[in-house]
C-alpha cells in the first residue's frame, strides 16, 4: 500500500481567518510538551531542515514514547493519512504561517512580519491557509 504523506512543495500556509492572535507568540512549554510547543520546537530550531512528515512524525513520536528514528514505527504511522500542519495550533492559534520550500522543508514565518507579508503575496507560491478553529 502506498504510503501517505503532510508534506507541502512549494506552499505557504497563512494564518486561520479566526487566529486571535495579530502577532506570533511561542507557544508555553510545560511538563508534558504540548503539540503546539513540539511543532514550534522542531521547526523554529532548525528552519528548512525538516519536512512536514518528519515534524508531524517526530511530535507523534515524542508523545507516544516510540523512538523518532524507527523506520517500520514511520512507515506504520504512514500507512494510513495523518492531519497535516494545516491542522496545527501554530497557525490556527499562535498567529504562524508555515512556509515549505521547493523540497518541503519547513519553516515558521510571524504573520506580522514582512517575510509574512511577502510569502502570502507571491504568486510562484501555492496558498492555503491553516483550518478554523471554529466553524464559519
């Protein structure tokens, strides 16, 4: 069976249209790391490092005590469609637009900032923007 993938060439995800928040803020870190705090944490450390399968993965990974790096753990995960970082708090709640480069490497843009600004007007860029979190 053919594996699934959240990975994004070439896209920027902008902010939800219901985000509350006009400037990006990281999101708190407790005890027991949130998903909101390990996407910010996997991406903000090493921007175009990672892709959006590796991120969704590895904060899967940490939740579950499954070790990032097991290969057959991955392509388990995979064999059935995963939520991708449309669905992640960053965007939908702590005001981040997630850029995927042309390999799909990603990377957090504050959506007050000018990167934002042009990232969201580039028309060699696909657009989509991060789920609501409430219904229209």
């Amino acid at each position: 069976m053919a594996a699934h993938t959240t990975n994004y060439v070439s896209t920027f995800i902008e902010v939800a249209d219901d985000c509350p928040v006009d400037h990006a803020e990281e999101p708190p870190t407790g005890e027991k790391p949130t998903i909101a705090a390990l996407h910010y944490r996997l991406i903000a450390q090493e921007p175009y490092v990672h892709t959006s399968d590796d991120v969704i993965f590895t904060t899967h990974a940490l939740r579950t005590g499954i070790d990032p790096d097991d290969v057959a753990a991955r392509e388990a995960f995979f064999s059935k469609g995963q939520p991708c970082l449309r669905s992640s708090p960053l965007g939908k709640r702590y005001g981040w637009g997630i850029a995927h480069d042309a390999e799909g490497r990603v990377a957090l843009v504050p959506r007050e900032s000018e990167d934002y600004a042009v990232l969201a007007a580039d028309p060699a860029t696909a657009h989509t923007r991060a789920m609501r979190s409430r219904r229209a």
